[in-house]
C-alpha cells in the first residue's frame, strides 16, 4: 500500500509522513521528489518547465520506482508529494492501480493566512517565495479536484505529530 501525503508547499508533508511512518507497521517513507532531483542531474538537462513534474518520465519513475520498493520490501511507502494538476495525479494514481498497489491519498490541508505565516516563520528553510508561490494554485486545486480525491486532514489546529497519528489510526482502520 502505499500512503500518499499531498498539499501545497510548506503544509508539513515531509515532517509528517517522518512521524507517520513509524505509526505504521512495516512501513518506509519514499520521497519523489527525489526521482525529480535525479532527472535534474541529467546533462545536458531535459527541457526546463519550472517543475520537474511536468516531464513525463517523473510521473512513470515514481509509479515504476514505488512498485519495485514495494515488490523488494512489502509493507507500505509513506509518500509525501505536491502533486496539484489532476492530469499528473491521475497518471500516477492510475499507475499504481494498473500494479494492483492501493493508495490511500490524504491532503494535509489549512487555510491560507495559517500556511502563509507557517512558510513565512519556517526557521529551518525560511521564507521562500517558491512555497508562497504555490498557495493558490493549491487553493484552484482543493476547490476543483484535490479535495474530492483525498482524505483530507485539516492540519489547521494540529501539530505535525497529531496528524501523523490521525493518518496512521486511519491506515489501520
């Protein structure tokens, strides 16, 4: 199985999925954005859009690197990914259904001015005018698709632990 955690830029995805993944048995985080990094270092580089994302080749090596874990290990991938086009989630989603890898697909959500001054106040990456930039391209997403595809946490009122424990009682159920 794999757990997929989605949501804009800066909604605490990584710190989560890091205190998930011992909530749940046999489980591994794996983090694609690394399959984009080792695209990245391609020279000379693939055509430059601004988001990794966008080459083709990212969305079938996260599907094909995922299931090959998987086939290797058993258990379950906690995944901690912004995927905000539908196009991109619905090839990733549907790669891994075509594997017979179930998914459960969990949005860690909160409002706007709560994630503005979260990634305005991050001490560890400060402020980063990329993270800002995605606020409301994820905010076009939660209203148009993301929202009805996921299981979304409300991460407003919560520390990264307590949503990370909200996943891993929901993964069990």
């Amino acid at each position: 199985m794999i757990v997929w955690l989605n949501g804009t830029h800066g909604a605490g995805k990584t710190t989560t999925g890091a205190l998930a993944q011992p909530l749940i048995p046999d489980s591994r985080v794996l983090d694609a954005e690394k399959v984009g990094e080792t695209l990245m270092d391609i020279t000379p580089g693939l055509p430059w859009t601004g988001n990794f994302q966008d080459w083709a080749p990212w969305r079938a090596l996260v599907v094909e690197t995922a299931r090959h874990v998987l086939d290797c290990t058993g258990g379950t991938l906690v995944m901690p990914m912004t995927v905000l086009v539908e196009q991109y989630w619905r090839e990733i989603s549907t790669g891994l259904a075509h594997h017979g890898i179930p998914v459960r697909h969990f949005v860690l959500h909160a409002d706007q001015d709560t994630l503005r001054g979260r990634i305005e106040g991050d001490t560890v990456l400060g402020p980063s005018t990329f993270r800002l930039g995605h606020l409301e391209p994820y905010a076009e997403a939660a209203r148009t698709w993301l929202h009805e595809e996921a299981e979304v946490v409300d991460t407003t009122h919560l520390t990264p632990a307590q949503a990370a424990l909200r996943i891993a009682e929901a993964v069990k159920d």
